[in-house]
C-alpha cells in the first residue's frame, strides 16, 4: 500500500515545523541550521526548500504556529482603539490588565517561552513579524486606552512609556514566572492571586498616570 503524496507533504510539513520550533526554542534562530531542521524532523535537506523558501519564512510560521500568542485570545484590541469616554476607558483598562494577567499565568508553553525569550533579548530586536503583528498592536492599543482615560497625556512617547510599563508588568508573570512563585511562596499562581497582582497593576497605574508628569512637576527636563 503507497502513502498518498499530498498526506505525505503535509506531514513532512509538520514535522519541520515542529522540529524548527523546538530547536529555534532551545537554541535561538542563528544557530540552527536548514540541515539541522532537516535531520530532526526525518526530512531530506532539499525537502525544506520544497515547503518553505528560506529559513526566515520557515521562521515566521513557527512564530505564527508555536509563538507566545498562539491560540491565544489576547487582548480585545479593537475594544481598547473604539472611542470612549473616560470612565469607560477605565473600566476597558481593568478588564483588560485582568486579562492579560490571566493569560500570563496560564501553564508556560515551552517552546512558545523559549522563542520569546530569544527573540526579545537578542541583538537588534525580535523579528519584525513578532514585532509587527504582536508587540506594537498590544502597545498601542494600549497608548490609545490610556490617552482616552487621560485626555491631558497627550504625549506619544509619554503615552508609549506608560503602555510599556504596564504591559511589562503583566508580561513579568510570563517571562520570570518561576522567580515570582519564589516572591510570592507559593507553587502555582492559581487565578485569586493573579486576579489580585492585576488590580495591583491597576491601582498603581492609575495613581501614577493621574499624577503630574516628571517635567510638569518641574523635575528633570
């Protein structure tokens, strides 16, 4: 009995798939190569070029496939860029700080930490599809949130610092998971105590977003 050759190119799709997301995961992108990907997902070399025209569109779909948001809801970006009346604003931004940090605490996908891990402190930056397509929407959703909840901060870089800051303080629970269970002596973040670090975030964020800036206090300029 012969394989069906369309089963048998998917397949071997797949394969490389999975076997350039755990090798990109354990080793970074730079250091793997298309012989590598090819011997350990049982593939001949030329077979990679057949399914993927170079490494980096090989790279792109692992972050696609295995990344850290996916089959991941992720925050309700087009709810947090709608137009929105202060107060609404606020409720939208504790619903969505809450929710970040319920993603962020769920079981860690290895590979999926692994690959942001390399990506984000690697020299020059993640690649510009994590980059596009995940980070600068979740930012600037989150400037836009934080601008209709404070008419006054209207800023860009003042707006894109406090969505940074607050987007890393939910990412944190992701990236060192393993150091705050030590923090907070406990052995999971079951979902009270992640419910109760995101209205920490909130509570801070929003007495210090309502607060003069550095410049406006007349401090450093």
């Amino acid at each position: 009995m012969t394989s069906d050759p369309e089963t048998t190119k998917h397949g071997a799709r797949e394969r490389l798939l999975s076997a350039a997301a755990r090798l990109f995961a354990e080793h970074g992108k730079d250091k793997v190569s298309i012989r590598d990907i090819a011997a350990a997902a049982g593939v001949r070399h030329g077979g990679v070029n057949y399914h993927f025209r170079s490494k980096d569109e090989l790279f792109v779909e692992v972050l696609r496939n295995f990344g850290p948001t996916a089959g991941q809801a992720g925050p309700p970006l087009a709810l947090m860029r709608s137009e929105k009346t202060p107060d609404e604003a606020r409720a939208v931004f504790e619903q969505v700080v809450e929710g970040i940090a319920l993603e962020f605490t769920r079981p860690i996908d290895p590979i999926a930490l692994g690959l942001l891990h390399g990506e984000i402190s690697k020299d020059g930056g993640p690649h510009e599809t994590i980059f596009k397509e995940v980070i600068e929407p979740r930012h600037e959703a989150m400037e836009t949130l934080i601008g209709q909840m404070y008419p006054h901060l209207t800023d860009k870089r003042e707006l894109r610092i406090a969505a940074m800051n607050v987007i890393s303080q939910c990412v944190f629970l992701f990236l060192a998971q393993p150091v705050a269970l030590r923090l907070l002596g406990v052995d999971e973040i079951d979902e009270e105590l992640a419910r109760t670090y995101a209205r920490r975030i909130v509570t801070t964020a929003l007495a210090g977003l309502g607060a003069p800036s550095v410049t406006e206090a007349g401090g450093a300029r």
